[in-house]
C-alpha cells in the first residue's frame, strides 16, 4: 500500500473516531444533564467534572495537561508521517485511535477546562471515565501487543 493511502486510511479513522467520540459524549452528558440514570452491577452513568488525569493525577492542572496532550499528539502524527513506508494498516488503526482519545480529552479540557466523565465500574473501585479514556487505552493496549508480536517474530 502506498505512503499516501495509509495517510489518508489514518486521517479517515482519526476523524471517523474523534466525530463518534465527540457526538457521544456530548449526546451521553446532555442525556445525564437532563436526569436521565442507568444503574446495574457492572457499571453505572455517574457524571462527574475531571480536572485532573486518569486516577485524579495532575488535579487543576489544566495548562500542563494541555501542553503534555498536544505534544502527544504531534508525537504520534509526526511517527505516523515518518514512518509511513514501514507501519501496518493496523498500527494506523489504533495510532489513529489513540489520537482521537487524546484530542477528545484535550478538546474537553481547552473547551469546558475540565474533561467529562461518566462511566463507573460498580465491581471494583476504579476512577470514573469517559469514551476518550476507552479510546486511548485500547489504542495503548493493542499498541503493546503489536510491538511484542513485532519483536517475538
């Protein structure tokens, strides 16, 4: 496959992720904003205002998890760019995914100076969090697995 093709098959899921991310998100917090509830064993809709990081990491720190986002992501773009010849369709994928994670979280935090959240796991006790959350740790996740099935080969 072509430089230019994986370009554009990871600036289509990137956007196709942050879209889906933000219009859920949005639509979930209006949702709860207006009284709705849902409750069960394994999980519960608990709206909460993060102003920190995952596990309340960084709280009021909103300028520096600014920047620290923005670096992420011209990061992962930059070894997207520079390493088109040789990434896999699948390491765009979940590059891509990472990246609208962090942009949907940045985005919250530049917009409303804090990140929405509003999953809680009822089983453990686990922070509250939210569709960017998911999206950046199954991007990490598999993005680990990739590089150890990579270097077991």
């Amino acid at each position: 496959m072509s430089k230019t093709s994986k370009l554009i098959y990871f600036t289509i899921c990137y956007i196709f992720f942050i879209c889906a991310n933000l219009y859920l998100s949005g639509s979930l917090v209006d949702k709860l904003a207006q009284g709705y509830t849902l409750s069960n064993s394994v999980f519960s809709l608990n709206y909460i205002k993060n102003t920190g990081a995952a596990f309340s990491l960084l709280q009021n720190s909103r300028e520096l998890l600014i920047i620290l986002s923005v670096v992420a992501l011209v990061l992962l773009i930059l070894y997207v760019i520079n390493h088109l010849k040789s990434i896999s369709l699948k390491t765009c994928f979940f590059i891509a995914l990472l990246s609208a994670g962090i942009a949907g979280n940045l985005h919250e935090r530049i917009v409303f100076g804090y990140v929405r959240d509003y999953f809680q796991l009822n089983f453990i006790n686990f922070p509250v969090f939210n569709i960017s959350d998911i999206l950046i740790n199954i991007g990490v996740i598999a993005l680990i697995i990739l590089i150890i099935l990579k270097r077991t080969k």
